[in-house]
C-alpha cells in the first residue's frame, strides 16, 4: 500500500460531520511535519470544493468522486488510499459496499457506527477477507465506542499493574455529559428499528451482549436496565442509551484480544443521576425518556450545534473496577467538546492516524481490539481526552 496516492480520504466530507472530520486534519496537521496526505471525497465536485474553502483547507486539497449508489466508485478510491473514513451513514443503508470493497482491496477502514445488527452481518461476510487482505476495520469510532471500548482496556492495564489480574466485573458509569445527539444517530436508530420489523430475529441479536462475538457467549450480564442506588458512589444509576452498542464493543475487544478480561467478564454501562430523591427522581425520568430518546421531532441527518455548542459539551465517564477479592479500582476517562459531533469527530481522525502507523493483523475490529494504547495517546495529544486512573 506504500505507493497508494492518499494516507486518508474522508468520505462524506461534505456532511456535518464529514466536515468536522476534514477540519481536524486542517487544524491538527497541514504544514506540519509528519502530516498525512489526504483528500475529502463524496458525491459532488461541486459541494466539495466549497467544503475545501470554508474548512480553509488548501486549494489543492485533491477531491474524490465517490457514490453509496455506485460501488465502482468506492473501489476506485479505496484502491488511490491507505485509509478510509467515513461518515456515511445509516451504514446499514449506505455502508455495505464501501466494507466490501476495503476488504477486497486491503484498504484501512473506520466509521462512526453504532448499528450492531449490520456490524453483525458485515463481520460474517467480510472478516475473513479482510484478514487475508490486511485491511484493518474499525468500527464505532466516535463516542459509541472509543471512550467506553480504551476506558475498560485502560482499567484493565491498570488492574493488572496492581492487583495481578483483571478485573472480572467493571461498571462503566456516565458522570455527566453536555451535548445533543446527532442526526445520524437518530436516522441509525431508525433504520435498524425498520430493520427489526422486517427481521424479528434481529432482535435477539440487538439484545445480546454477545452479538459481535461469533461463537462465544459468556456469563449473564447485568443489564443496566432498571434505576437503582450504588451504595459506594452515593448516586442514582439510570440506563444509558449508547449502552446497547458501547457493551457490545466491549465484550469484541475482550474477544478478539484472546480474553485479557477474562471468559468470566461481566461488562455494564449506566448514567450517573444525584443522591436522594431528586436523584431518584431523574433516574426514573431518564429510563422514561428512553422509551422515545428524540423526541417528536429527531434531528436530521445533516443537522447540529453551533461552534459555540459544540466547544461548550463535555463528557465525564468513570469506570469501576471490581475485584473478586474485594479490591476496587476507578479509571476515568473526560472529553472536552460535545460528545457527538466536536469530540467524536476528532475520535474518528485520530483512529485514522493511528491505523496508518498500525502493524495489527487484517480483519473487522475495534478501536481497542486494533489500535489499543497507541489510540489512548493520539487521543491525549490530539483530541484533548484524558486517561487517568482516580485513586
């Protein structure tokens, strides 16, 4: 791949978040030593070009024509670049053939998907492909997975360091959070639920912890479903939404990595109310509002925040590590910018950078199952997220 044209193409460019993902490499990296070379791709010369101009990237920033609806198109820029990122998405309406053609041509991939049932269906089709290729794919390479996936791994490590040995339960527990959803997390809802209807098997498999480890199926897992007090942080614990996918990416890494957590691991995710009643109160408000997250009106693919909005968002998770013995571990990982769009479009730039310089085997990963550490430090240097443990 070393005589490939382009390190990176961002594909979709000249959505929202596309274009926040092609800002990155602009403030992050042009002029710079070490800089990859890179181009911005999507449907329209047109409409990339004025994304060229108002990201101020320069005038020769190549531009590639690229098409969901014409997969000829996709393996001609998979076969000009090392990596692809994308944010096309739903991916389970406009990802396919760009997994595909990756496979095929032994291209790097990563996205920002959160879509298990799809993820499912494009590891049986493609993984081993994919190995025999080299092409390293990594999906959920936004907010759902990198904080959750590298936070356990990190407490993991430090568990380890420690103790000698894993920890056999984590909690992962969402402190607090500023920011809004984005359109494409609600159009990926959506079209999984239209999925569901058509497929009611999918349904199982969307409700698995272990949907994404073929073969394996580990301990009952605690769920995370129901309100409850945790007793050692003084706080209500109410569901999590990006739970669904963010477990799952979990329990691949833990898989794919040959069980550094152990075959016994037992993985959840929740949000982090108040104590006391009002802490009861918004817990049992939150698990209420999950049953319609977005409301009557979901923001629209396309849509988000204002620069302003996006610098003022934040995210806090803190992951409890329980010992059999009785021990215990906190690890917390903290973001600035808005989780879904000004943090995770930083995320999925950084997963890019980082498998260019990876020497992983080929196959349909995660972030931690691929890139590990070396992703925990891009992010620290790069996209102002912090690893750090807490006691």
């Amino acid at each position: 791949m070393a005589d490939r044209e382009f390190d990176i193409v961002v594909y979709g460019a000249t959505g929202y978040t596309g274009r926040l993902v092609a800002e990155h490499f602009v403030r992050e990296y042009q002029g710079k030593p070490g800089a990859p070379k890179w181009a911005i791709a999507g449907r329209s010369s047109a409409r990339l070009a004025e994304v060229r101009s108002l990201i101020g990237a320069p005038a020769d920033t190549p531009l590639v024509i690229a098409d969901a609806d014409d997969p000829g198109t996709l393996d001609a820029m998979c076969r000009r670049t090392r990596v692809v990122l994308t944010t096309v998405g739903p991916y389970q309406l406009y990802g396919s053939e760009l997994v595909a053609a990756c496979a095929h041509t032994g291209t790097h991939y990563a996205d920002l998907c959160g879509e298990p049932g799809w993820m499912r269906e494009m590891i049986d089709a493609h993984h081993d492909q994919a190995q025999a290729s080299g092409a390293r794919i990594a999906f959920s390479s936004g907010f759902d997975s990198i904080p959750f996936d590298l936070g356990v791994l990190m407490l993991q490590k430090e568990a380890v360091a420690r103790f000698g040995k894993p920890a056999p339960r984590v909690r992962g527990r969402v402190r607090s959070m500023q920011g809004t959803f984005s359109g494409g997390t609600a159009a990926s809802l959506a079209a999984t639920m239209k999925a569901v209807a058509r497929n009611p098997r999918l349904a199982l498999l969307l409700q698995s912890p272990f949907a994404l480890t073929p073969g394996f199926e580990g301990p009952d897992q605690p769920l995370g479903l129901v309100p409850h007090y945790e007793d050692d942080l003084g706080r209500w614990a109410a569901p999590f939404i990006m739970a669904t996918i963010n477990v799952k990416n979990v329990h691949r890494t833990n898989y794919l990595k040959a069980f550094p957590y152990g075959r016994d691991f037992r993985y959840d995710e929740m949000m982090l109310t108040s104590p006391g009643d009002a802490g009861k109160a918004a817990a049992n408000a939150v698990a209420a509002l999950l049953k319609n997250p977005f409301g009557a009106k979901p923001p629209a693919p396309g849509e988000g925040p204002t620069a302003e909005e996006r610098a003022n968002g934040h995210y806090d998770v803190l992951f409890v590590g329980d010992m059999a013995t009785g021990e215990r571990l906190h690890y917390g990982v903290r973001g600035r910018y808005d989780p879904g769009y000004g943090s995770t479009s930083r995320m999925l730039a950084e997963t890019g950078m980082a498998l260019l310089a990876s020497e992983a085997p080929g196959g349909i990963g995660t972030p931690g199952s691929i890139l590990g550490e070396a992703l925990v430090e891009r992010l620290r240097a790069h996209a102002e997220i912090t690893f750090a443990p807490e006691d």
